[in-house]
C-alpha cells in the first residue's frame, strides 16, 4: 500500500512539473542594433533625371548596396578608408552611378536589378575594382529566385540556396557586417534596404515569430534621411515582420519565408519629401526573399564582432503560455509573385 501511494504520488508530482512548464513558458528577446550614424543615406531619387538614364526609380539595390558599404567604411576605417563610397553625396551618387553598370549590378532604367546580380556585383566592385580582396561576401537567395533571371555566374559557395532566415540577419547584424536586403511585394516586383537592425520576443514560446512579435529596422533608399544634405543623417525606418508560408508559383511547394510590413514613402521627392515636396506614405508588405552581407576581413571583424555583442540583449522572462496570443504555430499562407527575383525600386 505504501508503494503505491508513493508511486501514485510520484505521478502527480511529474504531471504538476510538466504543467506548470506549459503554463510559464521561457519567453526569449533576442535584440541587436548597428549604430545607424554609420550608414549612407544616399536616395535613389538622386539618379532620377535623364543625366543618369532616368535609373532612379529603380535604383534601391545599388543605392542600398552605397548606404551599406558607407556602413563597412565608417565601422572599419583602418581597413577602407574612404575607398569604397568616398567622403560626400556627390561620391555616393558617383559611386551610385558605377554600381548600376553592366561589370556589376546591370540596372535597367525599366527593369531593375535582377537578385543574383547581388553578390557578383558587390564582389566585384569591392574586391576586384577596389582591390579588398579580404571581405567575405556571403548570402541567401533560394534557387527559385536564382534562377527566375539569368544568373551572371554559378552559384557561389557562399551564397545558400534557402530563403533569408531570422538566425542569419541576426548574426549578420551581431558581427558588425553589412547586409542588402532584397524585398519582394505580394503583387509587383521587388524593393532594396540595407538592414540594421532586429528585435523578436518569442512571447508564446512555440519558436516561430509570430505576427505582433518581432521589428526588423533598416535604411530605406525611398526614405533614408529627415533632413536636408548635407545636414540629415541616415535615419532607421521600422516595420513589423513575422513568418509566413507562401507556396512555389509552379510547383505549389510551400515555402517558410519572412515577410515585412512598414509604411513605405511612396513620392519621389530626395530624402523623403524633407525639401517641402510630398511626405505621402502607404503601408507596404513585402516578402523577404535575399540577403547578400558583406563582412570587414580580419582581423578588424573580430574587433567589430566584439563591439557588436554589446548592442546584443539576450533576455529570458517568465510569462504565460500563450502571452496573450493565441496563434501557437499559426503562418499565413499567401502565393508567391510571379516576379519575385528582381528590384524595381
């Protein structure tokens, strides 16, 4: 009789543990931010106008490939100097200029950048045109986006063949390193940002960002600055971002993909309308579907992977298991755009 009161206890004193886990649930912050002073706000708009082959409306890649290497310079001076973007905005417009040809990112003033030409063209032009043959350009483009434009080269090594996940924007974003987003709407082609930040508190537990949970913050070539050059600044916009499920175009198979939602400038006046033009914004969503990062060589990354742990809040909180959500493990599941692989402003 003793052992089984002793077992029957036993039972009740597991079942009580596994209990009180479900019901407070780990809830895990992971939070890093790169120092947005940092970073160009070269506008895309700069290279509208028939001196520049009326690019500029579809110039957000190579415009936010500028913003992003200004980013690398500023964080490793010791390493670039100012060879990558220069020291003012006309550089940046010039380097803007070079950047849209065809030996690297081959924009078209009516098409756009095409997602593969990211890594051919910014290897190219940092490591053979400016000679930095130490950075380490790595990314992830999944091979449907690859592969819907003709690719300048094979695949990379470097370049994986996934969609862009939380975990690889994050460290991208710890090591200090500089990251060009390429984003894709649900009903058009796509958009550029350089990204610079990342806040997700995993409230439910159930490892999925959910929507209401995370922020991703970025420089956006629409919209990069509240000021008037040479006074402004680069400036982070912020959206909402969460996991979704979306199914392949062709052949239905379903996709894990991040998608983002902010509010988008949508006029064409420099730096956001700040001149006194037009300050009109519409709420934009977007899948992300790219990400090329570039890494300083080392030496200089270990010294920048160090400072960057101390923008790195790692938090780990008690709460309840659904943390007023009741999604557990919920994606949307949406359709894919027929012309996801390209940039068009």
């Amino acid at each position: 009789m003793l052992v089984e009161s002793r077992t029957w206890w036993f039972a009740v004193c597991v079942i009580g543990a596994w209990l009180s886990s479900q019901s407070a649930r780990a809830q895990i912050t992971y939070q890093a931010m790169q120092d947005v002073t940092r970073f160009g706000w070269l506008d895309q708009y700069s290279l509208a106008g028939p001196p520049y082959n009326n690019v500029g409306p579809e110039a957000c890649v190579p415009t936010s490939s500028v913003n992003v290497m200004t980013y690398l310079q500023n964080s490793a001076p010791g390493v670039f100097g100012t060879a990558l973007t220069g020291s003012s905005y006309d550089d940046w417009v010039a380097t803007d200029v070079v950047l849209v040809g065809p030996n690297y990112l081959n924009t078209s003033p009516s098409e756009g950048t095409a997602y593969n030409r990211i890594p051919y063209g910014l290897s190219n032009y940092i490591m053979q045109y400016r000679g930095f043959d130490g950075v380490h350009i790595s990314g992830m483009i999944p091979e449907v986006v690859w592969t819907a434009q003709t690719p300048p080269e094979q695949r990379p090594a470097a370049i994986q063949d996934a969609f862009p996940t939380w975990e690889f924007l994050y460290q991208a974003i710890i090591s200090q390193s500089g990251t060009v987003l390429g984003l894709t709407y649900p009903d058009k082609q796509g958009h550029a940002v350089a990204l610079g930040g990342f806040s997700w508190t995993d409230v439910n537990g159930n490892d999925v960002i959910d929507p209401g949970e995370a922020l991703l913050a970025f420089v956006d070539p629409l919209d990069p600055t509240r000021g008037t050059d040479p006074i402004g600044g680069a400036v982070y916009t912020t959206g909402q971002v969460w996991m979704t499920t979306v199914p392949d175009p062709v052949t239905s198979v379903p996709y894990d993909v991040l998608q983002v939602q902010y509010d988008q400038y949508t006029g064409s006046d420099l730096w956001g309308g700040a001149l006194g033009g037009s300050t009109s914004y519409g709420t934009a969503t977007l899948y992300i579907t790219t990400a090329v990062t570039v890494a300083v060589p080392e030496p200089q990354a270990l010294m920048l992977a160090g400072a960057g742990m101390l923008a790195l809040l790692v938090l780990r909180t008690r709460g309840s298991a659904d943390g007023g959500h009741a999604r557990a493990g919920h994606r949307l599941r949406q359709h894919l755009p027929a012309g996801w692989a390209r940039a068009r402003g």
